[in-house]
C-alpha cells in the first residue's frame, strides 16, 4: 500500500515534494471545478511528487500598509476543493487552514469525515487587527491533535527570523524558532515555510531551530521550503506583499532579464544550493514546494521546470544514487490486479544531462489514458 502523505510528511528520512493549487472562485459550478482540476492534474502528471498543496486563501486586509496588487476574490473552501483534486488524481493533498474561522470544529469534521483528509496545515491570521473570530492557533492545534488519523503541520516564516524583524517588536533576537518549537510541542509534525527568495533568513532560523532542538533533547520536525517562480513587476509586488523578502538585486536581475522567469528559476535554484551547503550537518530533514502565486502562463509554466530542478538539487545533496520510474497505480477497466511483484515499470528519465539524474531512489508514478498519479519513492526500493 502507499505510504501516506501524512507518514511521508512526518517522515525525517526521506525529502517530500508537493506542488500547490488555489481553490476555483466561490460560486464556480461544479462541472467547471472538475474542468479546472483536470487541467491542473494533466499538467502537472509528468512531476514527481508526493501530493498537492491546496491553499486557504484570505482577504488578510491589515498584512500590510502596501496596496494589494491582484484585487482579492473568495475562492471555494480548501477541504472541498482538495477533495475533488485528490479524488480526481488518486494524490493526496495537504490542506491548508486558517484557523480565524468561528466555524473551525465543523470544518474539521468535514474535512475528516467527508472530505477524507488526513493532513492539514494550520495557520493563524496575518494581522491582530480587527475583530478576531474563532479558535487561537494555540486552541486549534489543540482540536486537530485531538482527531484521529489526522496530522497537522504549520507555517514557519523566516522573514520573521530577522534581526530587523526582532528590533521592530522590540526583541533583542528573533524568536521564530521558539515558535516551531512551542508549535511542535503542541503535536505539529512538519513545518511549511513561506516563499523563499532571500536564503539568508532561513539559513539562520533552520540553525537556530536545530541548535534549540539539540539543547532540548527532542527532534527536529522537517521543514518544506516553498519556492514561486516570478516573471513580471505586478507578481513581484504581490510576492512582497505577502510579506517575502526579496533582495533588491534579485528583483532586478529578475526583472530585467531578457526572460524574467528563468532567471527567477536560475536565481531560485542558487537559492536552495546556498541554504543546503550552509545548512550541511544542521539535521533538520528539508522538503520542497513550488507554487504559481499568479494566473500567468510563463509563471504557470516555470513552476514545473522549476519543481524539476529543485527536486535534482535535494535529491543530489544527499549522496546516494536515486532515479525517475513509472509505475501504473489504476489499472485499466477490465484488467486484473497482478500484486506488487507484477508492477510494470519503466525508466522515464534515465540520464537526462539537463538534470544530471542519476540511478535509483525516487519514484514518479504515472500512466496513460488511466487516472493517475505521480509519487515519490526513496532509497532504491518500495517504501510502505
């Protein structure tokens, strides 16, 4: 049986890779929710990855003093969306949940019991302005540990882990390690980063993480780095606006690059090199998410060349040999389950130079004209 998303997640031995998704418009007709999942499957088949990420998205109107760049629209609720989606690929998804939401325990539920969800990541609002309604993330973390066969992960955001973001609350440090840590303490199993442009923030906090985990005796829960691809002035705004810090040099390597986004993907990539090789002998256990933050083709398109190259990065940081296969997850009407020693398989990646793939570790499950899937297999055999 394949091993679940929420085990893989939990997992320090082995690197996950996710892809996100933004829920359709609120209101979208359900024929064209469908449509709107089947293109986002049948593009992104060919990755080999681990599941979706369906995002929780928020009006968030006290985030920041900045105009937002693309006007705010409701988008449908992330448990049903995810549901479709991974009732649609055969691929689970990771659930993303704020938890400023006065309805929060009949969500939970429904997400469990309905839905069929076993991962969620919860996170808070970005501002204490305004009236707050719901559960504290602290009251949340609570009621989610409280449900079986359910896991729960949270944010970590390493713009906060600043010595600029410590002196304007007032700290002498920054402090966003503790918050894992009090975080994990409370049952979260796994840690999903904002946008990482600027790799310097998350050098330090996955440092200090580590170091405040060595004195406390407990283990470091892994930490997925989300990665967003950005091709034109208005997207990056908006990955400012939602509070990434992108050195002023990038941005204007990026955006004056003859093809922004591949130097965004090129930029991205030196990014995770730097965090691995400065981060060497840290013990946090990384994984890798990448995401389209806009509507736009070029950015669209970016976010699966870059998935593939981050993927190669990590997997190559580890030393051992790994490799790309294909395996067929449903068979197709009529045809009889031969078992798992009778899978068929097939290298589909083999020695590509672009990549420098090479032997054997993980695995991307896809199949023709079936309903299908990709996943991620590690360490020259089934995991189960």
């Amino acid at each position: 049986m394949d091993t679940p998303l929420v085990e893989r997640l939990a997992d320090p031995a082995r690197p996950v890779f996710l892809l996100g998704d933004v829920p359709p418009g609120e209101g979208t007709p359900p024929g064209k929710c469908q449509d709107i999942a089947g293109k986002f499957i049948a593009r992104s088949r060919p990755l080999a990855k681990d599941g979706y990420i369906v995002y929780d998205i928020q009006d968030e109107p006290g985030r920041t003093d900045m105009e937002r760049p693309f006007p705010y629209r409701r988008v449908m609720d992330s448990s049903g969306y995810a549901a479709l989606l991974a009732r649609s690929s055969g691929k689970e998804c990771l659930v993303y949940k704020c938890v400023a939401d006065v309805n929060f325990d009949q969500w939970l539920e429904t997400a469990k019991d309905t839905h069929g969800h076993r991962a969620i990541n919860l996170v808070g609002r970005a501002s204490s302005e305004g009236k707050y309604e719901g559960p504290t993330i602290g009251e949340a973390m609570q009621k989610v540990s409280s449900v079986k066969d359910v896991g729960f992960g949270c944010v970590c955001i390493a713009e906060r882990h600043t010595l600029e973001a410590a002196a304007a609350r007032g700290k002498p440090y920054p402090t966003e390690h503790q918050n894992m840590i009090r975080k994990q303490k409370a049952g979260a199993e796994w840690f999903i980063s904002q946008a990482v442009y600027d790799p310097e923030p998350t050098i330090r906090l996955l440092k200090d993480y580590s170091s405040v985990c060595k004195q406390q005796g407990i283990t470091p829960r892994k930490v997925v780095l989300t990665f967003a691809p950005v091709s034109r002035k208005k997207t990056m705004n908006f990955i400012k606006w939602l509070g990434v810090r992108v050195p002023q040099e990038a941005e204007e390597e990026i955006l004056g690059a003859d093809k922004p986004v591949e130097k965004s993907i090129e930029l991205l990539c030196n990014a995770l090199r730097t965090i691995l090789s400065e981060c060497v002998g840290v013990g946090v256990p990384l994984g890798v998410s990448c995401e389209s933050v806009s509507i736009f083709k070029s950015e669209i398109d970016g976010v699966h060349e870059l998935f593939r190259r981050l993927q190669c990065i990590l997997l190559d940081s580890r030393g051992s040999p790994w490799k790309v296969s294909w395996v067929e997850i449903m068979p197709p009407a009529g045809k009889e389950e031969k078992g798992k020693n009778n899978e068929q398989k097939q290298d589909i990646v083999g020695h590509q130079q672009s990549y420098a793939l090479v032997n054997a570790g993980i695995v991307g499950f896809i199949a023709g004209s079936a309903a299908v899937s990709l996943g991620v297999l590690l360490g020259g055999g089934k995991r189960n």
